[in-house]
C-alpha cells in the first residue's frame, strides 16, 4: 500500500492546483510503485475517498495501467467540492470542466467502481454519473444505511478480500448492492 502526497501539501514544493497536476503527481508515485521488485505492476489499484475519490477518477481517466480503481464519495463537478479545495480560476469555466470526472467517463478503460453512503453524502454527484455513463468499466454503487464516512471501512474490507481473489488477465471483481448493503445491516 503507498499513500503518495502530491504538489503543495506535506511540505513537498510546488502549488496545489486542485486536481490538475495532481493526476500527474498519482501517475508518477504509481510508476515508481511499478518498478518496486516486491510489485506486481499489472496488479495496482487505486483509491480515494471524497476529494481523493475525485482524484481516483480523474486518473482513472488519464491511463489504462491501472488495474482496478475504488472511488469513495467524489464529485461529479469539482465545483462540488468546497473553495478550498479550488485554487484555481473559479470564473473560467475551462478550468471547472477539465477537474470535473463527469466529463471523462467515457475514458475510463479499466473497472471502476465509485461507493457512496445514502445519507449525507454526496449521493446525488455519484447518480449523476452514473445516469451519464455509458461505459461497462463504470460501476456506481448508492450504499444502504452508510453515509460519506462510515461507507469507507465495510466497503474496504469487502474489497481487500477481492482484491486479494483478484487473478487473470483482467480485474474479475464484481459487487453487487446487496452484498454492500448487507455490511451496513447490523
């Protein structure tokens, strides 16, 4: 597992610019993640929650190396997201579109899987895509009695079992709503 820290955070240098060069920043932790010895290059997947769920999506967009990405609670515009989290030109509509995975759904060439809880969430970005996507990789799951947090931890342990089932040429991992559902029944 490596949980790489991106442009202008942590101490590292350069600017945040809010879901831009960031998608550079995951593609390049995930080339070296690649070269490790102890690496099975053609078995990274990739995660995120809310902002980093953002984040998953838009790199999902961006290569077809990844074997699998998870994607919990993003949003379907960045403009979802709070200002902090926009360091850019909020008025130039470009700016939006180019940070925003509803637009790129259809670049996706490898499963993704996007969760999100149905209660205080952001449900209504994940419907949205979903209602928009025509792409069989895509795969949006609203979760029963879980919300933008408590969704995380169940629906992770569910995919660490996959994940760890997970052979052949391509991701052979499925869910189906009520086996996520069914980890918030209690």
């Amino acid at each position: 597992m490596m949980f790489p820290t991106l442009r202008g955070g942590n101490d590292n240098p350069g600017f945040r610019e809010g879901l831009f060069g960031e998608v550079d920043d995951v593609l390049a932790a995930m080339d070296y993640l690649a070269k490790q010895p102890f690496v099975d290059a053609r078995r990274i997947y990739l995660g995120g929650h809310s902002t980093g769920g953002t984040l998953a999506l838009l790199t999902a967009a961006s290569t077809d190396r990844l074997r699998g990405v998870f994607a919990f609670g993003p949003v379907a515009f960045i403009t979802g997201h709070g200002a902090e989290y926009l360091p850019f030109d909020r008025s130039d509509s470009r700016e939006a579109e180019l940070r925003s995975p509803i637009n790129f759904l259809s670049s996706m060439r490898r499963a993704v899987f996007v969760f999100e809880g149905v209660n205080n969430g952001n449900l209504a970005p994940l419907l949205a895509m979903k209602r928009a996507s025509t792409n069989p990789q895509a795969h949006f799951y609203p979760v029963q009695k879980a919300n933008h947090v408590t969704v995380v931890g169940p629906v992770a342990q569910i995919i660490a079992g996959k994940i760890a089932r997970d052979e052949g040429a391509e991701t052979n991992i499925t869910f189906t709503e009520e086996e996520l559902n069914s980890a918030f029944a209690k």
